[in-house]
C-alpha cells in the first residue's frame, strides 16, 4: 500500500489528503474505504430528501430582508446515455497540481420560452454529451503511484432539479462572490470530506419565478482548466440544441505524460514553501471581507502608462499591468515586512507553446503554473515597472522544456505549489462564459459562486467587448484597517466600498 504525501501546512484545503480515507489497492483493482458511492438515484449517499429547503438572507438598501428559498429535488445520476470506455482513466501531472474543487453559475432569461421544460432538456442533453466525455461520469480515486487517477465507471454525473422563491434578478450581482447567496444554486454533497468524495461533475438547474434559470456547477479542476471546462459547457450546449460538437474533447491525455526518468532543468519556486515572517496566517483568522471591483479600459490605460513612465518597459499588457498592481497592494495591505518574501502565481496557457502544440479540444489541463517572487520591501518600494519586470519575466520562462521540467519535478517529489505568503492569480478573462446556449439564448449573467482560496485572485471580463476586467478578491477585515494617506491601500479600502469612487485619479499616484 503506498504511502500518504507529505500535507505541507499551507495545501488548500482541497489539496489536502484525508488520511483516514486512503484507499485499499487490491490486485484486480482500487477499492476506496468508507469513500461515497451512489448506486441509483435514491442512494442514501446523496440523499437530500426531496424538497430540501436551503435559505439565504439578503439585504437590500432600504432596509428590508429578502430570505432566498430553494427547494432542491431528490438527486439522480446521469450515465452516459451509450455504453462508454471502462477502466482507469490517466490524469497527467498538470492536473495533479489543481485538484480543487470549482463551483460556477450560469443564468438564463426568458419569458417567452419559460423555464417548465429546462431541466429535462439540460439533463437529456447531459446524457448525450458524457458519451464523449466518458471520464466525468466516473470517480476520482488514487493509482497504485499514490496519484489522482479516475476510475471509468460509468456511474454517472449528479444532477438536481431546484426552484427559487424568487425572480432572477432578486438574487443580486454574481460578478460579486457570495457563498451564502450563490451556493444554493449549486448542489453539495453531504458529508464529502475531500475530493475523492465527490463526482467530478455535479449540476443543479434552479428555476426561477420569472421563468428564468440558473445551471449551477460543481467541478474539479482536476478535470480540464478554463479553456476545457468552456468547450465542455458549449459543446453541453450544442448538443441540447441538436448540433454538432464544434470542438469535439482529445481524450488521450498520455501525451503529457511524465519523462522518464525525470529530468528537473529549473529551480520550479512555485512549489517553494516560503516561511511566514508577518504572521499573516494570523490575520487570516479574522473575518474574511469579499468584494468585487471593474477596471474599466481607461483605468488599466492608466496603469500600463504608469508601468511604462520611467522607460524600464518597453510594453505592458494589462494582465501585467494589473497583476502587477494588485499584488503590490495586497502585500502593502497584508503589512508583510520587509524582509517577507512573498510570491505571485498565475497560470499560463501552455497549449500553444508545447512542441508540439496540444491537439485542439484537449480535455485536460492545459496550463502551467509559473511565478515571480521577491521580497516585499523590494516590490514595494521600487517602482510599478519593477514588479511588471517580474510578470513579465515568469511568462517568459513559460517554454515546451520549462513545462516538462516542472511535470518531471512534480513526478521526482509529489510536492504540489504551496500557498504560504502566496498571491495566485487566476484569469478568466479569455474564457467565452457568455457563449453557452442550451437553447434559451446565451447566459444574462454568468461567474463563480466563491474564491476556492483566501490565497486566490480572480479576473473576469466585464461585458461580451471584454475591455473591462473584473476582480474578485478576498482579505482578511483587519487589513481593511489602513491609513488614508497609503495610496495602494486607499485603493483596495474602496474596492470594499460600497461606493468605490473615482479610482482613476488615485491610480495616477501610484509609485
């Protein structure tokens, strides 16, 4: 029986293995112990009991109380709707690295259409659509090699039908993260500990007074990234509406299969673990306090020219660009101390820049965590190019052999990138949320119901221009306790705010 991994302290939470839940390896296969499994649609495993009443209160400017009701279904599962391959199911060390779990929503107007018929057509269509996505009706359990591995039963995605008390608009702004709010448009699995307790894929279609509704999803990223997990939902779409996939998934994920034996040719930071000189693990056992905030085109205008003003740059993205912004500000307002060194990570796409470029329509993750880290005296004293510099720096060393480099070294320890005076930036920004269409039009509104990590940034285009950016973050309340004259911090205090003010202005005082 293989050993557990080491649990650095600072894993997500979902990163974390459940030691009294490692499962048995037999000769003739895997068998989990006292993990969940579900049988048919009344398996007490996901038994909710049907109607089951989920409240959310919500509070509007004047005063008044609003209690969201959902009443979810009794839970079913939806096989593929053809016989599928069996058996186990390679996950390659790109998606080791993120196995957090995504919960996401996307709402659908309309009147005229009304909304009687939407959970058969999305189930239906969901049927359909596993048979070329056969790995998300089976269930994540652990190889021989102690990896991730799924196991291609053909049992299923989880599926809820749910109704709302309420219109669609009453729930509020989901560009906003609100777990208490937007979690009950997505189903949970009772009791799951950890990521081996939970399908791969679950769904909830809410209806809404209105006629409207809401498809609420709860993944892992362990799956496919961004870009996969777009094309997945669209081609779900396509299939409700009786067309063709249009990007048909690329099974075989064996083509990102680990050398052998590896071979490590960079220092891999990402997965350092960095000592927590400020303490900041403490102030995050305060509140945590979440906002969203839009960076119109003219505000990231102002922070490319800024980045750019001392001629160190000779360009500037706005990813750069703000990626940069953000991440100085954080730090400033988390107090780190000078000698604190603290870390940036994004991910980067690297379908384009594997030799040879991934095959269209990999299901699978395609993106490679890379990173840039300092000390914070030094990213906060020395100017906005200096901190651009280092972003720009990280996408740089993104490369086929970097790539490989960081799956061998993966392979070499098991160690996944640690969070621990951490800033993860995650971008969403390309991904065509607003192109999915089951047949009632494309999405009205469309986001993740929470952060999966205080340690996570998350960037969303605003609007179908997409020239807005849109980022949700979190920090902890007591880092809302800041001077009025810290110009970073001053912009951060107001993203709290429930009246943000013209930020533009102060973004030209920036250092």
């Amino acid at each position: 029986m293989p050993t557990p991994p080491t649990q650095p302290k600072h894993w997500p939470i979902w990163w974390r293995w459940s030691y009294d839940q490692w499962p048995t390896l037999t000769r003739t296969g895997i068998s989990c112990t006292g993990l969940l499994t579900i049988s048919s649609a009344t398996s007490s495993g996901i038994h909710m009991g049907i109607e089951a009443e989920k409240f959310s209160a919500m509070e509007y400017s004047n005063g008044n109380v609003f209690q969201l009701v959902v009443k979810q279904g009794e839970p079913t599962l939806v096989p593929p709707a053809e016989e599928t391959e069996k058996g186990l199911y390679f996950l390659s060390n790109l998606d080791q690295n993120i196995a957090v779990i995504v919960r996401t929503i996307y709402c659908f107007k309309s009147e005229e259409k009304g909304n009687e018929n939407a959970g058969e057509v999305i189930k239906n269509a969901l049927k359909k659509v596993l048979v070329h996505y056969y790995p998300l009706a089976g269930r994540l359990t652990i190889s021989p090699e102690a990896k991730l591995i799924i196991n291609c039963t053909g049992e299923g995605a989880v599926f809820v039908e749910a109704e709302a008390n309420c219109a669609l608009e009453e729930i509020g702004d989901i560009t906003k993260p609100d777990p208490e709010t937007l979690g009950k448009l997505v189903y949970n699995i009772p009791d799951a500990k950890n990521i081996l307790e939970m399908p791969p894929l679950v769904a909830q279609v809410t209806k809404f007074t209105c006629g409207g509704f809401a498809l609420g999803l709860c993944m892992n990223h362990c799956m496919f990234d961004g870009i996969g997990a777009m094309e997945f939902v669209n081609s779900w779409g396509e299939t409700a509406r009786g067309l063709p996939l249009c990007v048909p998934p690329f099974i075989d994920r064996s083509i990102l299969k680990a050398r052998n034996p590896p071979k490590i040719e960079y220092p891999h930071q990402e997965f350092a673990e960095i000592e927590d000189e400020s303490s900041t693990n403490d102030l995050y056992k305060d509140e945590m306090l979440y906002s969203s905030f839009c960076f119109d085109s003219e505000m990231l205008e102002k922070i490319k020219m800024k980045a750019m003003e001392d001629g160190v740059l000779g360009k500037c993205t706005s990813f750069e660009g703000l990626s940069a912004f953000v991440w100085r500000a954080r730090t400033k307002a988390l107090k780190m101390l000078p000698d604190q060194q603290t870390k940036l990570l994004f991910a980067v796409d690297g379908r384009p820049k594997f030799k040879p470029p991934l095959p269209k329509g990999y299901f699978g993750n395609g993106i490679v965590l890379t990173n840039s880290m300092c000390q914070a005296g030094e990213l906060l004293d020395r100017p906005l190019s200096h901190a651009v510099g280092l972003v720009q720096d990280a996408i740089k060393m993104v490369t086929d052999s970097y790539m490989r480099s960081a799956m061998d070294y993966f392979e070499a320890t098991r160690v996944r990138p640690s969070l621990a005076s951490t800033l993860l930036i995650t971008t969403w920004s390309r991904l065509s949320f607003y192109t999915t269409d089951f047949g009632w039009g494309e999405p009205v509104l469309s986001g993740p119901v929470a952060l999966p990590e205080k340690e996570v940034i998350l960037f969303l285009s605003h609007g179908k221009e997409r020239k807005s950016i849109n980022v949700l973050l979190g920090l902890p309340a007591l880092a809302m306790k800041t001077s009025r004259n810290d110009t970073d911090l001053e912009i951060i205090s107001r993203l709290f705010s429930s009246r943000p003010g013209n930020l533009v202005c102060i973004i030209g005082h920036v250092k």
